[in-house]
C-alpha cells in the first residue's frame, strides 16, 4: 500500500456503556483510535422511501493498514459517521478494508 493514498484521517470509535447523573445505563462513544490515515471513497447511493419519509443511504470504502476495527465500530470522517458493516483483510495483516454504510438525513 502506498502512503500516499491513504490522505485522510479518520477515527474509530467503539460503543462504551456509562451511567448519567440519575444513574441509568446510557450508551456512548468512545475514539479508541484518532488520527489513522486511511482512503475513504463513496462506492454507491440509494434513496428509500420508508413510512413516506425518504432515506438515503450511502456505501462507502475506508482502506487503512491494519487495526483491531471490529463490525461494530464506526468511522468518524469530516463529520460524517460511517457505520462499519463488514472489513476484509489481507493475508499478511498489513492493510484492512472495510465496507461501510453512511445513513444521510434530508
């Protein structure tokens, strides 16, 4: 891989359980990973109309090298949250693709 494709910079972040001030159990974000550089490119995009609302959805590649990323973590990129929905990697462990979902409100 080389580096230079790899010109953005990307977080991950990984569900973390806290409890709030009335101590209930509420779900947060945490980055366990800031500053990777990675490739981020837009494959695909789709509009859904569900219960007359319409959503669009869009499929997006995140290439980096290698990182304990699981299925459910996510992607922080310029604002975008870019859900992690499955990652190949090769067989040297060096590089990881993953193929995410970024869910756009009109």
């Amino acid at each position: 891989m080389r580096g230079g494709q790899l010109r953005h910079i990307v977080t991950i972040e990984r569900r973390a359980k806290e409890f709030n001030t009335l101590g209930h159990q509420v779900t947060a974000w945490k980055p366990i990973v800031s500053g990777l550089r990675a490739q981020v490119k837009t494959l695909s995009g789709r509009e859904l109309e569900l219960a007359k609302q319409q959503h669009a959805e869009a499929t997006v590649s995140v290439r980096t090298r290698f990182t304990e990323a699981k299925t459910t973590d996510r992607f922080l990129f310029n604002g975008r949250v870019l859900e992690i929905a499955s990652s190949v990697v090769d067989e040297r462990e060096r590089e990881a693709t993953y193929l995410c979902s970024e869910h756009l409100n009109q």
